[in-house]
C-alpha cells in the first residue's frame, strides 16, 4: 500500500505527460482517514470515467448502529449515502475543467426508488464508496494539478462529509430508513390481509411532469392527496410509524373507472412503482404493492420467440400455429398476449393493465363486432379474466374509461372522479352475464429453455447497457423501453451484468430460462457486492431479467413437451 504523498509524488511526475500515464495510478493508497483503491484508469478523456473506492472504519464514522439492524435498514442507509455523497460532489467539486468530463467527481444516480445498490457498502467492519473520478486531462495531456486538487483535496473532502455528518443529516438517514422499513413491512403483510395492494391516505400520487418523477407540489397546481373510500379501508401496523390507513385493493379482479383526466392511470402508475420502496416526500413512500406484480401492455413490433399464446389468440390466418408462436414483428393483441404468458413465466400474482395502452381488440369484443366478424382468433383477456383468478390465483388491476363489460367481471370496481377514489362495486354490476372461458396454459410450454445470441463483438464478450432503456448483447441491441417498471439505468447495467453470468451458466446446462434465472437473481442476491467491485449497479427484479431476454431478437429456445401442433415459422 502506498500513501496519499506518494499518490500526490506521481501526480506530479505525470504532469504533462501523455494520458497513458495515468495507469500508474491504479493500486491501493492510504489517506488520513481512509484508504483509497484505484481499481480502473480510464483509457482517454472521453472513455468511462475511472474506478475509485475508498474505505473507512465503521468505527470512525457518524453512521448510527441502528443502521444495521437488518437488511432493510442496511440497504437504505447505502441508498441515502449514496444520495449525500452525490450532494456533495455537487458542493465540493469544481466540475468539468478539461476535455470531455475531465474534472468530474461522481457516483451513480439515483431516482425516486430506494434500491439495493453497489455504489455503498456498508456492513459492520467498514463503510465503502464506490465512485468514479474523470481524470483530467487537455487533449491527451496529463492536467496535473486538477488531478491533484481532485484527489487530493475534492475527494477527501467529500468522503468526509459523506461519513462523518452532523446530526441534521444523521436523522435525515433515520427517516430514511425508518420510511424503507416501514414500506418493506407493509409489502409483507399485504399478504395475510388478502390484499395485493395498499395505498395509504394522504399519498401523493401525480408526479411533477411525464418526464419528471419527483410529485406534482402545490405550487405546480391543485395536489390532491389520496383518500381511501370508507369500504376499502384497512389500517396496518408499521413498525416504525404505527397504525398506517389506506385503501387496500383485495386479490382478485379490480376495474379502476372513472372519466378522462380523473386519475386513473396515476393511480395504476402509483401501484406499479410500489413493487419498490420511495424517498421520504416522494409521495408514494408507503404506496405497496405484491413484488411481483407485472405491468402488461400492448407493444407492437417486438420479437416473440415461441411462446404458447393460445390461450388468447388461435386459428391465425394461414394456419399459423399460436402454441409455439414466433415473430419479428409482433401486433399489439399478439404481443399483449406473449407478454401475460411470460408474466406467468416468470411468476407472478398481479398483473397491472392500463385501457391507455393495451390493444383494443386484446380487452373486449362488443356484440355488433361479434356479429359482423365471423373469423376471430382473438379471446379477449375479459373472457379468462375470472378464470385466471379463479383457477391459477393470478389477480388483475385493471384501468378502463371504455370498456364497461369489465364491470360484469370484477370483485372490485373503484370508480376515480376528481382524483379520488370511491368503490361502486354494486352499483357498477348489471345482469349481463358474460361468456366465461376456462384459462388453459400449458405448463410445459412455460418451461422455454432459452440460449441468448452470441455475446462476441470481435473477439471480446460484450453485455452492456445502453441508457435506461435498451442493452446491448454482442451485435444484437435490445429495445426494453416497454419494461415500464425498470426504474433507473443502474437496473439496465445490473441486468447486463446478470445476463453474461445467465449466458455463461446456460453453456453448461439446459435448464429452464425461468429457474435458471432465478437460480442466479438468488445467488447474486445472497452475496452481496462486497466482491464485485462495479459501483453502477442497482438490483432489479428477477423479472425484468426475464423480461429482457424474451425481447432479445435471435433466442433460440426448447422444451422438455409440446404436443399438439407443429412448430410454424414466420416468412
Ligand atoms: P386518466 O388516466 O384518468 O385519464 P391521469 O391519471 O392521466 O388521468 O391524470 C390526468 C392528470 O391529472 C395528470 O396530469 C395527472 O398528473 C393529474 N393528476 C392525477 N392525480 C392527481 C391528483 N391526485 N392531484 C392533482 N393532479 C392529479
Ligand atoms: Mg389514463
């Protein structure tokens, strides 16, 4: 190990020197305070920034016990220091100075979500943070003295203040804590309450704009905060904050109605991002929701790859078979459809689906169409929806603005006016009875094991992300822009990173796509990042893996069974 004069001596030595120079930088460097592990050096100005971690005693910072009671509170102590050390590299760092992001101090960021993340470690030895430093440089020249007044004096610097705070910041990071722990606990017990969802009063629900997440405040316009209809109230305790009311959605079906611009869709989005835990003053902080419930919608254009939709669609023309279905280019009822069979694939108890953005055709089917059409090969969702509760226990959310029949199916209907909800369950139920077809999914045709294309671009193995919303696998790119509950880019890099290691082990298996994945979520899960030393990840669901390789163009697939019909392939 050297120290920090000696990391200060070769600072000064590179100075002006070309930006190769830097890879002298990369070991281990002890500071007053901490010690410092350059574990990459960037290649030039422009590429990735370098890897830094830096390392303190728990014992020599202001983190309270408390924090490490248990997983939870663990986990949302790294997601607030992670949030205080990006505060303070705003505060500290004097920015870019120099070509590129040269200057630039920074650690992965965050959202609205409270996540399980690597850019902290915190266990009961030591507090590590991982962030990135853009060593300066003009042109290819070595700009010395910013590298050194970065680490040798920004960097300290922030460390410092994001490990040994005042007790301002030390009861911010129990609110925290308190709000993730709270969260986590009601998600547990929506269980044994009979609920698949809970949204306390007094919820803030709208958020700022479409591309803003952070809630719509009054002085954006009228806020109005969630209250629950008096016969959907349930209180339930909360270790930290107490007795906590709101409106509970039972299993079940439940149609959310109500007119245009009345809320129906903030309420469904609220509902889908409770599968995470929120920042206090998000609004939606204690909104929880079943952790796998999946969002389903229409997405017209995405690849299929053998999929057993004919629960929902048969008899397409041609003859084309729907048991083992493929396409390049899905409809929006057929990739609707693929996209609930793979939900079932990849386990789930809830699906969510908003009128908004299904496929008409995919959610109803009105009696002069049903006249008129002789040829249909669509059975509309309203018409298994029963009985995919009923006989497989899977419940639905539903929001519609359109399509009355649901009422006929539902066991709950909460009617959305003005913001608020109010349930009209009887009200809303007519004689009409509608046709009810029993929901059939072949069990083998869920177990698809799944190969991925090839990961070589030239001779490396490439699994990268590329933004937020699509990951690319050697040459192949991979649009999930329609994975709505991917919260931020750090879910992306994490489930790049998880693929090359689904890649790796389905060379020397052939296990289904779905419990080989959850095999490797699991171990992923159990050790930690104390070992893997990236600080730009953060954990998705196990989902949204799954999700991710259903949309990767050139998958090949097989199963144990298929009986019945031939495979048929597009073209
Ligand atoms: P719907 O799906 O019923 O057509 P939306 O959920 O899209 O309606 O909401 C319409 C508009 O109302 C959006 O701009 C949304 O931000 C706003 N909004 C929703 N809920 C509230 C609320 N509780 N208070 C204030 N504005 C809200
Ligand atoms: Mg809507």
């Amino acid at each position: 190990m050297q120290t920090a004069r000696q990391l200060k001596d070769i600072l000064r030595r590179i100075d002006r020197k070309g930006y190769k120079a830097y890879k002298q930088l990369e070991g281990t460097f002890n500071f007053n305070g901490f010690t410092l592990f350059v574990d990459h050096v960037q290649g030039d100005p422009y590429a990735a920034p370098s890897a830094l971690r830096a390392r303190i005693e728990l014992l020599k910072t202001s983190i309270p016990k408390r924090a490490l009671d248990n997983g939870e509170r663990t986990l949302a102590t790294e997601d607030f220091l992670t949030r205080l050390f990006a505060f303070n590299c705003g505060k500290i760092c004097k920015g870019i100075r120099g070509t590129g992001t040269s200057g630039l101090i920074s650690i992965q960021k965050t959202g609205q979500e409270i996540l399980k993340r690597s850019s902290v470690v915190l266990n009961n030895e030591y507090l590590e943070f991982r962030c990135y430093a853009s060593l300066p440089a003009r042109g290819r020249t070595i700009l010395g003295p910013i590298a050194e007044s970065m680490l040798i004096s920004e960097l300290p610097d922030i460390i410092k203040l994001s490990s040994n705070f005042d007790s301002s910041i030390t009861n911010r990071l129990t609110l925290h804590a308190d709000i993730y722990e709270d969260y986590c606990a009601l998600k547990s017990s929506l269980n044994s309450h009979g609920l698949v969802a809970f949204i306390p009063d007094g919820a803030i629900l709208p958020r700022k704009s479409g591309i803003n997440e952070q809630p719509l405040k009054h002085s954006d316009g009228p806020v109005v905060p969630f209250r629950s209809p008096e016969t959907l109230k349930v209180t339930i305790q909360a270790p930290n904050k107490g007795p906590v009311s709101g409106m509970g959605i039972p299993r079940g079906v439940t149609v959310i109605a109500g007119g245009g611009f009345h809320g129906k869709s903030t309420l469904l989005n609220a509902i889908q991002k409770g599968v995470y835990g929120h920042l206090p003053l998000d609004g939606r902080e204690l909104v929880a929701t079943a952790g796998d419930a999946v969002k389903i919608r229409a997405e017209d254009g995405r690849a299929i790859q053998d999929v057993n939709i004919s629960p929902f669609i048969r008899d397409l023309p041609f003859g084309k078979g729907t048991r083992s279905f493929s396409t390049e280019n899905a409809s929006g009822s057929t990739s609707q459809a693929a996209n609930i069979m793979e939900a079932l694939e990849a386990g789930t108890s809830l699906l969510l689906i908003d009128e908004d953005t299904s496929a008409t055709n995919f959610m109803i089917r009105d009696d002069k169409m049903k006249a008129i059409v002789r040829k249909e090969p669509i059975t509309p969702l309203i018409d298994v929806i029963r009985s995919m509760y009923e006989d497989h226990g899977i419940s639905t959310i539903l929001v519609t603005g359109g399509a009355g029949d649901y009422f006929n199916v539902a066991d709950t209907v909460i009617l959305m006016e003005d913001y608020l909800p109010e349930e009209i369950t009887e009200k809303a139920r007519t004689t009409l009875k509608n046709a009810e077809i029993p929901f059939r999914a072949d069990p083998a045709s869920l177990k698809r094991s799944i190969t991925l294309p090839s990961p070589m671009k030239g001779n490396k193995e490439k699994f990268a992300a590329k933004g937020h919303a699509s990951l690319q696998i050697g040459h192949t790119f991979v649009d999930i822009s329609a994975l709505e509950q991917i919260a931020e880019v750090n879910q992306t890099e994490c489930i790049a990173f998880l693929l090359k290691q689904y890649n790796d082990a389905m060379a020397s298996a052939s296990e289904p796509m779905a419990s080989l994945v959850e095999r490797i979520f699991q171990r992923f899960i159990s050790s930690g990042f104390r070992n893997i030393k990236r600080g730009n990840l953060a954990v998705p669901r196990k989902q949204e893996i799954m999700f991710t390789i259903n949309r990767t163009r050139g998958i090949r697939t097989s199963k144990k069974e298929v009986m019945g019909e031939t495979v048929m392939s597009d073209g």
